[in-house]
C-alpha cells in the first residue's frame, strides 16, 4: 500500500528554487526531481531517548559523528533478484530486511554489533555486513540468513566499496576506535571470504569511498585530514592526497566520463574536483550533515541525503556547471539515500524521532 505525503510538496509542486551562478535564485514551475510515493514503516525500530532539540540536532550535524539521535541509520542496500531491501539501524543490532517493492517486513539478521555497510552477491547469494563494535566482516547466506563466516578485522569496521572484476570487497577500519592514530583499508575477496591485502591509510577517521570502474583507483575519504586519498587498486598503496576546501568530507561520488569527482562536507558544501589531477574547481552549498551521495551517469544528476532532513539533487550540465533542481525534505537525520535506477526510485531512511517511528520514504524519481 502506498501513501502519499503531500504536505512536504506542496509548495515545491508549484514552483521550485532553482540555485544558478553566481549565487541567483530562478523560479521555475517544473516539477520537483523526486516524488514522495510510499512510506515504509519500521515499527520495530523506536528510540527510548527524548526527540534531540532543533539546535542540538544542529550542532550534531557538522560532526564526524553525528550522534544524539538513537538508530539512526547507515547504508540501505538493494536485492533486486529478490526484492529486497537491507535496512542498517545502527543501534538496534541487527539488519533488517524488507521487501523493496510493497515494503512488507521480511527478518531480522541478528548477532550484529553496529551494522554499517551491507553489500549483496546474487551470483553466489551471500550477504557481506560490517561490524564496527565486533570489528569484523560477517558473512551470511543469503537465502537462510545463517551465519557463514566471520573475518576479523578492527574496531570501527565501516565503509565499503567494492569492486566487480576482482570481486575484492574494500573496507575501512581502524582509527580513534581502535585507539590508533592511523585506519587501513582492508581488502578482503567475496569469492573466498580471505582476506588479500591491507592498506595503511594517514588518517585517524574514514568515511565513504567510490571505486572506479574505468581504471584502477579508488577515491577514499580521508576525514581527520580533510582530504581525498587516491588509491591504486593494482599496487595497494596511495598514490596521492587532494586537499579540500569544505570540511568534514562524508560522501564522495564519481563522474568518469567527465572526469569529475564529488566530495560532500557535512559543513553544508560539495566541492568538484577535477579527477585527473585533484584539481577543487567548484564548491557548492548543499544542506549540513551529508552521509551518502550517488551520481547518476543516466540522468547526469547528483544526490545527497543529509542529516539536516533534506535531500540536495543537482544537475550536471556539463562537467563545469551544476545546476540545483531540488531540495526535497524527508525528516531529522534523514542522512542515509539509495538510487535505484531499474525501479526509477529513491529511498531515504529517517531514524525515530518524536512520536514518529524509524521510516524508509520511496521517492519517484521524475
């Protein structure tokens, strides 16, 4: 069953702010790039702490942490060989699955620490969880959901990327949790569940990363830095530091064919970078606490979900001009989006929050 929140679109219905440069608001009567259709209710994820004030929530959106509110969530993922959606509820111990079209609740993995990032094989049907308090990789079947194997790693087991020729799955680790003034980037092969290679990282928090698919790097957030770390798949090693000019960088998104790289701060900026030589050419305003960011090759469009309960979708010109079409709210901590281009849908996961319960919101995207 879907349902409809019309409130939120109302207004962005009838005309839309569009940001241009340099720094002009146009009023266009488009309709809104994402279109609230379903909302899936979590009732099972509940906070038992009181709703975080608006200038608490607000403070907490600029840090590498963002904590204050309880089972916020980290990265959705999805099954579409069998309809399903992994919600990551960071404090309830556990992954929960839905299914991705009608929203019916579908199991609870459970014997999870604090899930962070899941990643699903069909091929071999096997579902790859980090765990950040156990520090380890958890592998599960995917059909019975039974515990298969656990690779140990280090605490603050997070962020993934993974790469589809090797099969080598990437994972960041270690840092200020592990009382160590350095992370790694562990890699570890889904074929076999062995662990590969390990890389040292001058880091002491990271964040997201994007794997390129045209060539052997990968872009990792190197938060504490302040950075982009750029890491050459084939020698395991970093080949090269880009400074930014936002801070806090979260999220981080690829153009190849335009040679673009974008790196979301949760200080409310997305910096543009020029992914041949690291090169900041643009900064751009975005809403504060971002957590997750996807391009779209299809639609040349750029999304970011952001803690501070919207979502910023851009539009790429070209590869030196973005225009803003969309600034869609969802809820507080809303800071956690998917793309799923075969359905034309986005979602968002909004953690508990007052008398509302924990939500994933279906958007069309239009």
């Amino acid at each position: 069953m879907r349902s409809y929140r019309l409130n939120f679109f109302w207004f962005a219905a009838l005309t839309i702010v569009v940001w241009t440069a340099p720094r002009a608001f146009v009023f266009a009567a488009d309709a809104p790039p994402l279109k609230l259709v379903q909302t899936i209710e979590l009732k099972d994820i509940t906070s038992g702490e009181p709703e975080v004030s608006k200038d608490q929530l607000a403070k907490n959106l600029t840090t590498t942490r963002m904590v204050g509110v309880q089972n916020h969530f980290d990265h959705l993922t999805p099954d579409l060989k069998n309809n399903r959606l992994f919600v990551v509820p960071e404090d309830n111990k556990t992954i929960e699955v839905y299914d991705i079209r009608t929203g019916k609740f579908i199991h609870s993995i459970k014997g999870i620490g604090v899930g962070h990032s899941v990643m699903y094989r069909a091929d071999i049907d096997r579902i790859f969880v980090t765990d950040g308090s156990d520090g380890d990789l958890k592998i599960f079947n995917g059909t019975t959901y039974e515990l298969l194997k656990t690779v140990k790693l280090l605490a603050d087991s997070d962020a993934t990327g993974y790469d589809p020729i090797t099969h080598n799955l990437y994972i960041a680790d270690g840092g200020l949790d592990a009382k160590l003034n350095y992370t790694f980037l562990e890699i570890v092969n889904t074929d076999t569940g062995a662990q590969v290679g390990k890389i040292k990282i001058d880091s002491n928090r990271l964040e997201a990363m994007a794997v390129e698919q045209s060539g052997p790097r990968l872009f990792l957030n190197m938060t504490e830095k302040n950075s982009i770390g750029v890491i050459d798949r084939t020698k395991q090693a970093v080949v090269a530091t880009w400074p930014l000019t936002c801070h806090i960088n979260a999220s981080v998104a690829i153009d190849e064919k335009n040679h673009r790289l974008f790196a979301a701060c949760r200080d409310g900026n997305l910096n543009v970078l020029d992914s041949d030589t690291g090169k900041v050419l643009q900064n751009l305003p975005i809403s504060t606490g971002v957590d997750d960011m996807v391009f779209d090759p299809a639609s040349q469009r750029v999304y970011i979900a952001t803690g501070e309960g919207f979502v910023n979708v851009f539009k790429e010109t070209d590869a030196d001009h973005y225009q803003a079409i969309g600034k869609i709210p969802t809820g507080p901590l809303g800071k956690t989006g998917l793309l799923v281009p075969a359905l034309k849908e986005y979602f968002v996961a909004v953690p508990p929050h007052g008398a509302t319960c924990a939500e994933v919101l279906v958007f069309a995207v239009q």
